[in-house]
C-alpha cells in the first residue's frame, strides 16, 4: 500500500494535498457507508470508508472534488476484483480529487473506464 502525503494517483483520479478548502466546496454525503470521489461506468469506483474524522466534498466542476482526512488517515479503495489499483493511504490533510480528463473534438471531457 502507498502512503500518500502530497501527491499520488489511483487510475485515473489524482489526490493533491492542499492547505484550505475552496469557497465553492459542499460537503457530500456518504451512500452506503462510502465516500465514492470517482465513479465508475463499468461499477468499480474509487472509495473510502464514510469513518470518522472522513469528510468528503464536491464542487461546482464534476471532475474537481476533496477530501478532509483527520486522525491516522484513510485508505482509498479500487473497487474491482481482478487488474485493480493498488489501495493508496492518505495521510491526515486537505486534498484535491481530480478526474483525469481528455480531449475530443468537442473539448475536454473526463475519461471513462
């Protein structure tokens, strides 16, 4: 498992450390007693468990989330049984999830797996 304490990507979803919330952060809610920050088409989304000290948030732009860790940090799990990403451990800070996006003759969208 990796330790991530600035920087560290699982798939196509990047965790960035940063030092405050934005203005435009609203606090999401758990469904199921996860913290989903990528979903995924094919049902193996990007997770962490809804546990204390776990706070997740969306913004205005559908590819920018961010996550508020606290105590010994959280893990974030790759749902899918087989060819998964390895669970990375988020130490305790602020981050940034960002979607990994692509171009297509009409701009940029997120990419899909």
């Amino acid at each position: 498992m990796k330790e991530i304490k600035h920087m560290g990507a699982q798939g196509d979803v990047l965790f960035r450390r940063i030092n405050l919330l934005p203005a435009d952060a609203k606090a999401a809610s758990a469904i199921d007693g996860k913290h989903v920050v990528a979903h995924s088409e094919t049902g193996h989304h990007h997770y962490l468990e809804a546990v204390p000290g776990v706070r997740h948030y969306v913004s205005e732009d559908p590819l920018v989330g961010y996550l508020s860790v606290e105590g010994a940090g959280a893990e974030v799990v790759h749902a899918r049984p087989w060819d998964t990403h390895e669970t990375l451990r988020l130490t305790p800070g602020i981050y940034e999830v960002r979607r990994q996006r692509e171009y297509v003759p009409g701009g940029f969208r997120r990419v899909e797996d």
